[in-house]
C-alpha cells in the first residue's frame, strides 16, 4: 500500500489559495485515511483537526515503510539496509512538505 500525502502544512499559502486549489487534495486526503487506515470512519476524519490528520497519516507512512523495509529484507535474504530511522523520518517528513 503506498504512502499518501497531507494536502495541507498550515502556512500562510493555505489559507491565501482558492477553494479549487485545495478541494481535490482534500478530497483524496480523507479518501486515503478512510480507506487505508485501519478504523478510520469518514465521520471520524471529517471531525478530526488536520494535525491530527496529518498525524495518522505520518504514522501510516511510517508503518508502511517499515513493512516495506521487512519484505526487503526477507527478499533479499535478511540483508539489513544501512539507513537508520532518523533518515527515514527526515526523508518522510522532506516529501511530505514537498507535497506529491
């Protein structure tokens, strides 16, 4: 399953842009919580704060990546990678701000 990304940082540029710009990344952002993480209702997000979204949706990614990890490593006969986990999370979070 592949990670998805917040639509919104909470900077100035949120909340300068219009309805169209934001709308369908909005839509697909509660699409993914609702259909990728585990008990997640559309109730639930629609009620939920964006931190707290764009904190389960951090927390999926980083729970996907390590499953990816552990294929690879099972795949590849139990190799271990030399990138530690705090590379991982700067590199997550540089994506996440990047935005696609």
């Amino acid at each position: 399953m592949a990670p998805f990304v917040c639509f919104s940082h909470l900077t100035n540029l949120f909340f300068s842009i219009s309805p169209e710009e934001y709308y369908q990344p909005w839509q697909d952002e509660i699409w993914g919580c609702v259909n990728y993480i585990k008990g997640m209702t559309y109730e639930t997000v629609m009620s939920m704060p964006v931190y707290k979204r764009k904190y389960w949706i951090l927390k999926h990614n980083m729970e996907q990546q390590q499953q990816q990890e552990e294929y690879e490593n099972s795949k590849n006969g139990g190799r271990t990678s030399s990138i530690g986990g705090s590379a991982i999370n700067s590199y997550a979070a540089l994506e996440q701000r990047n935005g696609k």
